[in-house]
C-alpha cells in the first residue's frame, strides 16, 4: 500500500512583523501540532505541500513527525515567499523544479499598466520515488493562481466593480496558462506511455473539479470517473489524468469552506497505471475547517490550516 496526498499549509511562517506570520512563538508551536497531528494521523507516504514560507519552518513541521522523512523544497516562491513542497517516507531519487511557462501559453497579463507575466506565480515541483514494491511514481505538485484577489498597493477589496472584474480575468489568465504549463510537464513525463509510467499531479488548484482550468490538466476527455468511458480503453489513455475526486465520499467532498459553502480546491490526479491500483481516496474534513473571506490577513494568528487533505491510496 502507498499513501499520497496533498495538504495546502496556510501560511507555514515563523513568527515575525510580516503580514501571514503568526504573532508569537505560541502560536507558532500550537500550528506545528496541529499540522503534524494531522500528518501523523493520515500516514502518507508523499506529500505534496503548499504555502511553504519558509524552508526552516517545513524543518520544525519534519522534526515533529513520527518516521524518517526526507523534505524537497521548491526553488520559485511567490512575491509574498510560499512556494509548494513535498516531504517523502519513501526514497527521493529526484526533484526538478518547473516555473516558466511552456512554449506558446505565455506571456499574460497580471495586472492593470504592468509587465506581462512569463512564468507561474509560484513554481511547480516534481519528486520522483520508490515504491517499496520497486516502481518509480513522478509526484508533481503545485498551487496555481489564487480565486482570492489581491489589488495593487496590497489592497484585498476593489476600488469599483471594473477593477474587481479585470483583476478576475486577470487571475483566471494566469491561472490558466500555471494549468496548460502544468499539463505540458505531465504530457513530457507520460511521454505517450501512461498505462505504464506512474504520474500523480496534485495540489492546490484553486478550482473546483468541473472548472475550466482543472480541465486542462486532465489531457483527452471522455474517461473521466464515473463516466460510461471510464473502463474502456483507447488511444486517450496513453496521455490522460484522472481526477480522483469523484471518488472521495460525497459528504466529504470538499477541501475548504469559502464563505460558507464547502468547495473542493485541493485535487489528487494520476495516469492510467496508478488508476488500475486505487483503492480509495478521502478528504480529511473531520478536523473541521473554518469559512474563510477575501481577506487571507484575518488568519495570520491561525493555529491550523484553512484546508483539508486530501489522501489517495494506492495498491504496491
């Protein structure tokens, strides 16, 4: 059996003056337990992780958890210093990191006035490692562009309507062009053999599974679970992604609670070879999980994530 999943952090800060850092040490450490409770409870094997501030507070999160880990940091934060990683029980024969845009997706526009944007807001990362059964699974995770919208001058709420409706077309272009980047990585590492290369994409795609953007990850349509395809075989099943959400139970559903209505977020995707082996994939959402705003500095003093994991299981 191996177990990956995908967790988004929340803002994985030491203290500091910084705005998204907790207050006081405290807290901090109260965070910390919280998180690793939750690891320790879930066992994974791989872990895909978002909102990395820091590489030193990823280490303080490693030392509290049960086992011997390994932690592989993206090199490519965003402006505000979180980035994505993956923390592994298993071993790590490789990493690369991704950030530009695949040829022909970019540049896009990001902002009233500004520069066009030519890479991801925050860079991807692969983890390649070992099954205790020999085989070898690409994990890629990644955190595309936010639905949460920020304004120039750090500003979370829009001078007028024309503003909020641009920065949202704003956010969805990059959005976009992080899935198409994503999706052109996935097709290199299937290269047409995905009934027998283990791909898992994961992360915080900061849209639910039928949006536009989760779309273009999964590459050929028409297999998708739970569809009458899903068991047939044919040519698309060399290239395809799986969303594995459909099979997470429906009263659970849901990785983040966004002003009241529970949405999931947060997606677990493989190829074909890792479909054969799935036994069951699950969101963590018993901890409870508050409803979160438009405005991510009402959480700096947060003593747990805002999101749920989500786990998949997997036959060695």
């Amino acid at each position: 059996m191996v177990v990956i999943g995908t967790w988004n952090l929340e803002n994985l800060f030491r203290p500091g003056d910084e705005d998204g850092r907790p207050p006081d040490q405290a807290t901090y450490e109260v965070k910390l337990d919280a998180l690793a409770g939750t690891v320790d409870r879930m066992a994974p094997d791989v872990l895909g992780l978002q909102e990395i501030g820091e590489s030193v507070a990823l280490d303080d999160l490693v030392a509290r958890l049960a086992g011997d880990w390994s932690a592989h940091v993206s090199a490519n934060p965003d402006p505000r210093g979180i980035r994505v990683a993956v923390i592994s029980r298993l071993p790590v024969e490789e990493t690369e990191d991704l950030v530009a845009y695949a040829d022909g997706v970019g540049p896009v526009r990001a902002s009233d006035g500004g520069a066009l944007s030519t890479e991801m807001g925050r860079g991807a990362l692969r983890a390649r490692v070992r099954t205790p059964g020999g085989d070898l699974v690409d994990v890629v995770t990644c955190h595309l562009k936010s639905k949460l919208l920020s304004y120039p001058g750090g500003r979370f709420n829009p001078r007028d309507e024309g503003e909020r409706a641009r920065y949202g077309a704003f956010a969805l272009y990059r959005r976009s062009a992080e899935a198409a980047t994503v999706r052109a990585w996935a097709n290199s590492l299937l290269g047409g053999d995905g009934q027998r290369r283990s791909l898992v994409v994961c992360g915080d795609l900061n849209d639910e599974p039928a949006a536009a953007t989760t779309q273009i990850l999964l590459g050929p349509g028409g297999s998708e679970i739970g569809t009458a395809g899903e068991k047939t075989p044919d040519k698309g099943d060399a290239w395809r992604l799986w969303n594995t959400a459909p099979l997470i139970p429906e009263p659970r559903r849901y990785s983040r609670v966004y002003r009241g209505r529970g949405e999931l977020i947060d997606h677990v995707l493989v190829s074909h070879e890792l479909l054969q082996r799935l036994e069951k994939v699950d969101s963590l959402v018993d901890r409870g999980l508050p409803s979160v705003t438009d405005d991510p500095q009402a959480r700096a003093a947060a003593t747990d994530s805002d999101h749920a994991p989500v786990v998949a299981t997997f036959s060695d």
